[in-house]
C-alpha cells in the first residue's frame, strides 16, 4: 500500500512516501518559507524519488492540527485536492499523535505538547509500548491545566515523557511539577514527520477508514477542557 503522507502544521514541512512497512522516501525541511511555495515542489520531489505519479498512490494522509492555523489549511487543501484530481482516499491525522507516534514504544505516558501562544499549548496524552492508545482528545489549554488533567491519569510512580516545541517554553514548569517522573525526549523527535502521518493514515485506510474531500477540515483546537 503506497501511502503519502504530508504534514504542514509547524515550520518543520514533511512530506514522505511509504509503500507498506517501508519508507521510500521523506522530504523533511526546516527553513524561513512559506509552506505554500514550498509544498508541491515537496510532493514532486518525494514521488519522483520514490518513481510514481499520483495516480499509483493508494490514498494520502494529511496532518490537520493543532498547530499553525496558515500551515494546516495549506496542507489540508493541497491534499484534498491532489485526492480529488487523481481519485484517492484521504485521511486526516492529529499533528500531536503524530509526534507522539515518534515515541509510541515508549514504556507509559507521552505527552506532545506545541506552543499554541496567547499562554497556552496544544497537548494530547497517550500510552505508549505494548499499549498504544490515545488517552485524551487533543487540547488547547494553559499549560498549568494540562498537567492537572495529566495529574488525574497518574501514579505516584508514573513514567512520562514529553516531546514537541513546546517544551522550550514551558519546560520549567513541567519540570517543576513533575520533578522525579518526567522526562524529555531529545529534540529530533519534536517533529511531526511525513512517515508517522503516512503510517498512521495508512492503518485507518487498511480498516477502510476514510474521510471525505468535502468534510475533511483543519482541527484548530482553540478551545481546550479546563
């Protein structure tokens, strides 16, 4: 199953091809630009690479947030429309359980968390090792909030590991609540890489889980559970 999978939700663009449990290829770029000039070029490169067209693609995936509210809608529309020009499956995927996906043999709780400002952070739990399961739906909430809901689904003795951007601001205060329990992952797995959308997708397209051209919209999040 040829799967592409595309993520624009943060500065860090990812695009990758993979073709069942094997990568073919990701183009994953870290630069002052603009998402839109630099997306399709992206996309072509990572087929040519990997020796397709669209046409020999079995679906896409696509990140649709939280995250940048220009990024996400410049990728949720590129995607649909390259679905709907070559007649392809679409899938929506979580920015957050993407990230988390990084981490998902991961003994315990993953905690993704991005720097959605205005004091507040996108966040999602998860289980990781033998385990995987979301654990909360994605959040948009100060971060002072997030740890007390992360408080009512732990133990004393509790592993949790947190991963994503936002952890340059808000580090301190994760660290200081959880002092002994929590841990950080290294910044390499901070992004929500084209591989981990298209894996992802590709699980809910083998279950002929889809979603449709015209339904599928960005998941800003905004308003988060306190």
């Amino acid at each position: 199953m040829k799967i592409l999978g595309i993520d624009t939700s943060t500065p860090i663009g990812s695009v990758a091809l993979i073709d069942d449990d094997n990568i073919v290829a990701e183009h994953t770029l870290n630069i002052v630009q603009a998402h839109s000039s630099r997306l399709m070029p992206a996309i072509d490169t990572v087929l040519k690479w990997g020796e397709i067209t669209p046409h020999d693609l079995d679906g896409c995936a696509v990140g649709i947030g939280p995250g940048s509210f220009t990024g996400i809608r410049i990728g949720v529309a590129t995607v649909k429309s390259l679905c709907y020009a070559v007649d392809k499956p679409i899938v929506g995927v979580s920015t957050l359980e993407a990230i988390a996906y990084n981490l998902r043999w991961t003994e315990g709780l993953i905690c993704p968390i991005l720097d959605a400002r205005r004091s507040e952070i996108y966040g999602a739990i998860f289980h990781g090792g033998t385990e995987w399961q979301r654990i909360t739906d994605d959040l948009c909430l100060p971060i002072d909030a997030f740890l007390d809901i992360l408080d009512s689904h732990t133990t004393p003795d509790s592993s949790i590991i947190f991963v994503g951007d936002g952890l340059a601001t808000y580090g301190d205060e994760v660290q200081s609540k959880h002092p002994e329990t929590a841990s950080f992952a290294d910044t390499i797995f901070n992004v929500p890489r084209g591989a981990a959308i298209a894996t992802l997708g590709a699980n809910r397209l083998k279950e002929g889980d889809t979603d449709s051209y015209w339904t599928l919209v960005p998941n800003y999040v905004r308003i988060g559970l306190y």
